[in-house]
C-alpha cells in the first residue's frame, strides 16, 4: 500500500491561544484555502480509499477532497488526535465532550449518505464524554492502528488517503517505524502536510514527511491542536 497521511486544513484552535481552545472547532477561512489547494493536488492521485478522523477540522478538510476526488469515505472512530474530544485547558478545567454522532458527521462531509462509519460510532457522539486519553493510551491506539491499515489494506499496492492530526502522524509514525524515526526531531506538522509511507507486506518506509508544495507560502501553517 502507498499511505498518505494527511494533517487537517488550519482549524479555529490553531489560530488561537491555547486556554481559548475549544473541544471540536472548524476549520478558519485560511484553513478552507489550504483544503482546495490540497484537494486540487489531490487530483494527481488514483486515490483507492480515503479515511478521515470524526474531529469537525478533519471532516471539513476531508469534504473539499471530496469535491474534487468523489468517492465513498470511510470514518475511521480510531485516528482521532492524541487526547481525544475535551475541553478546557489546565489539567484540572478538563472534561470530556461527546464528539459528533453518525448524523452529524454525514453533515460536516456534506455527504449524501457514501460514506462507511465505523459501527463504534454512536448516535451519542464518537468521544461519549469520556475523561482526556493519556499518553500511553494515546501511543497504543497508534499501533492498533497502524496494525489495521496492516490488516485491510497490506501488500495491495492501493493508494490510501487518511486525513488525521500532527500528534497523531507523530504517534503512528513511531509505531510503524519503532527506532528507525524520531518524528519530533523532523520539525513542525504543517496543516495539510502531506506525509508519504509504504507498506511491501513486510516492512514500512518513509517516502516523505510533511510535504506542503501543494501550498503558496502565505498559506503554510503549523500551530498545533
């Protein structure tokens, strides 16, 4: 398989200060640009599947893809960023929030119904209020993950799409790479950074980190949240 891990198009909390972050914000006017410049580049991909994270900033960055690429998404509840859906910012202000339902979230893709959700998505919301995710919770759901896109997809050789997050990429990356890359020694995660890995059916290799020449530079951003 041929894995592009993409981070989301700038969101609201990426333009703020940290203690006005809120728990699921959308994408700004800068951060739609950088989306339409993504989906465009997008375009130069025979895309086989394409997955996104239940975060709005994820959806919404996934919806221009699909303005330009149409085709069945598929949500996958476990991409989600390092944490997980919570507000508040001091340790002791943090509370679970409940993250969008199945319907909600057809609505932030602007999607007339083909997309695959994972059926561990309720109608109560795909986070259910629960406290923040720790660390080490957060670094064992990337091997979970990293084990799935290992599982369903292999030594296809199919082009995957999967728009998530920069703590996120991070994580998998350690996952997929144990000892071989240091993802906080390669700089920044830019939105819409484009990150580029193989799978032969053995083994995972970095093609490319964080490419954002899809992008002018007045619109590289990478405030992280």
């Amino acid at each position: 398989m041929q894995l592009y891990l993409i981070r989301h198009a700038e969101s609201q909390n990426n333009a703020m200060s940290p203690h006005e972050r809120i728990e699921d914000p959308p994408i700004t006017d800068a951060g739609k640009q950088q989306a339409e410049f993504l989906s465009a580049w997008t375009r130069t991909l025979a895309i086989d599947t394409l997955i996104t994270s239940p975060f709005r900033r994820a959806l919404e960055t996934t919806r221009e893809i699909l303005a330009a690429v149409p085709q069945r998404v598929h949500v996958w509840h476990d991409i989600f960023e390092r944490g997980g859906c919570y507000r508040g910012y001091f340790p002791e202000e943090k509370q679970g929030a409940m993250g969008m339902g199945p319907a909600e979230i057809r609505s932030a893709l602007n999607n007339d119904g083909t997309c695959t959700i994972d059926d561990t998505i309720s109608k109560d919301g795909w986070w259910g209020g629960n406290v923040p995710e720790t660390d080490d919770q957060a670094a064992q759901r990337a091997g979970v993950v990293a084990a799935r896109l290992q599982a369903t997809f292999g030594d296809s050789g199919k082009t995957i799409v999967a728009v998530t997050h920069a703590d996120f990429k991070r994580l998998l990356l350690r996952a997929m790479l144990p000892g071989v890359v240091d993802p906080d020694r390669l700089g920044p995660v830019r939105n819409t950074g484009i990150t580029k890995v193989d799978f032969d059916g053995n083994r995972w290799q970095l093609d490319w980190f964080n490419s954002v020449s899809h992008l002018p530079a007045e619109l590289i951003t990478a405030n992280e949240a």
